[in-house]
C-alpha cells in the first residue's frame, strides 16, 4: 500500500483506449504539470487517463473474475493454483497483489483528476469529466469491495508518503460507494454517449450500476435490507428504459462490432494509440480461447486456453439456445481462426479436422447424420465425444473452446487484441432486475419478464414464473455471460460460491475426493473473500486485520 500511495504527481502516460482517448502530452519539461492540468484540453487528458487505468484491471490475466468458479478451469498453460483451487490461496498470491495494487492505482489516478477540478479552467464540461473521474474511482471500490470487503478509503491526492490507512468496513465501503454514485444523479450527464463520445460515463452506465451495487449490498449479511432490492429495481429500470434486446446475441459478440446498443460500458482499445503493438492489448481471447502466438499470424495450433470450461458450462445450454453456437468453437478447419479468415463458400470447401457435438447430439447415429452431411470433408473429422475423456484433457484440442472473445484482428494489425472488454450490457441489467424482484419477493413472478426478455431474445424455451430461483437466475447469467468477468462476484453475492464450485469444479472436486475442503482456512473459516496482500498489511502501520480463512 505504501508504494502505491508513495507518489508525486504522475508523470502520466497517456494509453489511449478509444478515439476520445486519444490526445497529445503537450507540456514539456519547462510546463509544470500544475500548468497543463489548469488548460482544458490538459485536464480532459487527465480524465482520459482514468478511463486508461481500467485497461490494467480488466486486459491482463483477471483471473479473480473467473477462476476458481463452476464454469472455468485450468487449461494448458493453467491459471495459479491458488486462485483456482483455494487450496494454496494466502496473502502472497501475485493475482491478488495485482489487483489490489492495479486498484489503488486507478483510485489514485481518479483522485489527481477530482483534485485538479477546481483549478483548471472553468468550461461546460468541466462537470461531466469531473463526474466521469468519481464514477471511475467508485468503480475501483465497488470491485475492492466485492472482493476483499471492507478496505480503506482514500478521496485524497497524495503526493507525499503516507503510510497509515484505516480499514473501513464493508458497510462504510458500499456506503460510500453509493453516495458518490447518486451524487453524480444532477449531473449533465448525456442519457447515453455516443459518436465521439462513444465509452464515456452516461446516465444509462451510471443506473446500471448504481443497481449492481445495491443488488450486491442486499445480499450482504448484516449490512444489506430489502430496500436495497428496491432500489436496485429502480436503478435498474431507469438503465433500461425502453430499450429491448434487439440486436442478436451473435450480433453483439460479432468481430469489429463491440460498440453495439446493448453495451453499457466497456474498457476500450485502439490500434493506432495503443503503447506496443506486440504485448499491450486485452488478453480475454487468449485466456478463454486461443494462446496467442503474434509470429503464427493465424497459424495457431493451440486451442486451449489457460482457462477452460467445465462440463457444467455446456450442459448449460439447450438444444434450440442460439447462444451455444455463438459462445463455442464446435468445428476447427486447419487452424483455430480459420472461421473467421474464409467466407462462407471457402469454409465449406475445406476439411473439418475437429468437431465437438452438443451434450445432446453425441451417439453414434448422430454423429454419422452429422458426417452424411458432408462426406467429402467430414469423413476423416476427429469427433470429440461429450464425455469424461474430454473433460479431463487440458491438452490441444481437448473440448472446446469459447468463441465470444476471440479476436482475429490481433493476428493481423495489432499483433495484440483490441478488442473492448464489456463492464456491463444490457442483458446483464435485465437479469438484476430478475434478480432483485426475485431476492425482495421470493417468487418468480415479477422477475419473470426480465429473465424471458433474456431467454427470448437466444430462442431459447420461456421460462415460467415456477421455474425462476436464485439457481436459475445464476443458470442464465452463465449462458449471457460465460467469459465476460462477472462469475466469481455473481457466485460470491449470493452466497453459491463454495456450493457450487466444490460441486462442478473438476479442480475443486478432486481436492475434495481426496479429504481435502480446499476453502477450509488455517483458523477453520472459509476462503470466501480474498485475502488482503501482505505487501499492504506489512506497509500499512494502521491496524489492518486480515479476511477470515487466512
């Protein structure tokens, strides 16, 4: 913690995330920072900065988003043992410091931009960049607190050393949180950025996730009330407004069209900005999909990430749900990206090497419908069966992979992928919603609408009002958002973390096979949160309590 607040005023390096984020430095070393941060156009780069600090959280390996759940496990180049077993989970784990210390840092950066608001140049936008700089930095809490619980809150820019930070309470976290987001309610802020302004903080970001954050506070043991569901209800519905899901779940996820209707908020990439052309960039593909090898240029044998999904996650879906087509790779050709190099006409032209039926078309007698399709380029195809051999595999080509994050383009241009990593879509709004009305009633019935608003728009069967539970909700937001960041905080929030990754975790369950509780701790509790780092424990000379299980 001391190294993360042991700053002076950033030399700050300007990324670039998108078109908005693209800018000049143009102080010099006889312009003061104090001097360039007073212009217009100085301080919006410095607002610009904060989006850029998201890249560091969510473009690298953000492992504590998906590891370790019932949908992802480890896969050929296997994601640490700690975040994905718990078994050796402690204060020194890397991923843990990264993101601890890659938080702090975005606070930080947030804190230089809210610091220099009332000494730069008074303009009209003024307001709503200052206010994009407290969304941003209460973004940072709403993650630390989800993960680690209460942590100390710091508003202030610190350019000295400081080595003493209390540990606020979760309760004091979300409280704050809170009064940040709805303080920014009389903002100017636009109903929804577009054009230019395209990934900037809008009304629409600012509801959404004012529900997400109180949806999470409701579940809180001794700190949430049903009120809180009422409100994540109401943000909610203010987020969604009139839209409906019109654009179709393959539409959304389709190359080179991630700045679609539906995406909320999203951290953001540009070829032309981005630092290095060979390892900055997001790396979602190659964590779920494909490892990335720049020089193959879509040459790439290997198909199997360093997560993998789980059985669990294709048993998910139902014959009929278009998303299982959109979120796997179910036919390789000659290499992993070929299905988005060749048109429609050269794909049906060439050999299929692997295939991989759905759980309910593996017999013989399908898998010989499906090769009499196509003998001449199915005959010799490699089928991989839906069976235990496929799920005990890490190897190339083992099951497959997920689809929805691959990017093609980083083989090509960039030699990194720019595709956005998406925070937040309007689907998801629609299932806290779901979620919300569901926790304050405890039926399906007003909850149903925004569960079958998802389900309708995939094809899949509509739901009944019976049918809705927490289980299900949890079902569903797996289908929408296998991939995206989101299943360890969903599974955390409602208590189903150990439940359900003890359950259908191959990882997991053979720890628990064996007479080992993985999430056991050495004072008896469990590992639910993570642990704070020790780097911060040891540099703080406050009382910093660690989490229980640790």
């Amino acid at each position: 913690m001391k190294k993360i607040f042991s700053i002076a005023i950033l030399a700050i390096i300007i990324y670039g995330c998108s078109d908005f984020l693209k800018e000049e430095n143009k102080s010099n070393g006889a312009a003061s920072t104090d001097i360039f941060y007073s212009t217009a156009s100085g301080y919006k780069s410095l607002v610009n900065v904060c989006y850029a600090s998201l890249r560091a959280v969510w473009g690298n390996e953000p492992y504590l988003f998906s590891a370790g759940t019932d949908l992802f496990e480890r896969g050929k180049n296997p994601a640490p043992s700690g975040i994905s077993t718990y078994l050796t989970l402690g204060s020194t784990e890397a991923s843990v410091s990264d993101f601890y210390t890659r938080c702090y840092a975005g606070i930080q950066k947030c804190n230089i931009a809210i610091y220099y608001s009332d000494k730069t140049e008074q303009n009209a936008e003024l307001p709503k960049l200052k206010a994009e700089a407290i969304f941003i930095r209460a973004l940072y809490y709403f993650n630390l607190v989800q993960q680690f619980g209460g942590v100390p809150i710091v508003e202030e820019m610190i350019s000295t050393p400081v080595t003493s930070f209390e540990r606020k309470s979760a309760a004091e976290v979300y409280s704050f949180i809170i009064s940040q987001m709805e303080g920014l309610l009389t903002v100017a802020l636009p109903d929804k950025s577009t054009g230019a302004n395209y990934g900037r903080v809008d009304k629409r970001t600012l509801n959404h996730f004012l529900s997400k954050v109180y949806l999470c506070r409701g579940w809180e043991a001794g700190i949430g009330s049903p009120a809180d569901f009422d409100k994540a209800i109401s943000y909610g519905k203010a987020a969604i407004g009139a839209d409906r899901l019109t654009l179709s779940f393959a539409d959304v996820f389709k190359v080179g069209n991630e700045k679609n209707a539906e995406v909320i908020f999203s951290v953001q990439w540009d070829v032309v900005s981005m630092v290095s052309t060979t390892t900055d960039g997001n790396m979602q593909g190659g964590m779920f999909g494909t490892q990335f090898d720049p020089p193959l240029i879509n040459k790439n044998p290997y198909i199997t990430g360093t997560l993998v999904p789980g059985r669990r996650l294709y048993e998910l879906f139902q014959n009929g749900d278009e998303r299982y087509q959109v979120s796997f790779l179910t036919s390789i050709y000659t290499y992993a990206l070929d299905y988005y190099f060749m048109t429609a006409a050269q794909l049906a032209a060439t050999n299929i090497t692997h295939y991989y039926p759905p759980y309910w078309a593996t017999s013989d007698a399908d898998i010989a419908a499906w090769r009499a399709i196509d003998p001449a380029h199915r005959a010799a195809t490699k089928v991989h069966k839906f069976d235990n051999v496929m799920f005990t595999d890490v190897n190339n080509y083992a099951r497959p992979i997920l689809k929805k994050c691959l990017d093609p383009t980083a083989q090509i241009a960039a030699k990194a992928s720019t595709r956005d990593v998406f925070l937040a879509r309007l689907a998801e709004t629609y299932l806290n919603v779901a979620e919300a009305y569901y926790k304050k009633e405890g039926n399906g019935s007003n909850a149903l609408s925004y569960v079958n608003e998802v389900r309708g728009r995939a094809k899949a069967t509509l739901a009944t009002a019976g049918d809705i539970t927490i289980d299900f909700i949890l079902d569903e937001r797996a289908r929408e958002t296998a991939g995206e960041y989101c299943r360890w905080t969903d599974l955390k929030r409602t208590g189903k973390l150990k439940e359900y990754a003890s359950k259908y975790n191959a990882d997991i369950k053979s720890l628990i096979g064996l007479g080992t509780d993985p999430f056991k701790g050495p004072d008896g509790k469990d590992k639910i949160l993570r642990p704070l780092p020790s780097s911060a424990l040891d540099a703080n000379k406050a009382d910093m309590p660690q989490n229980p299980g640790y």
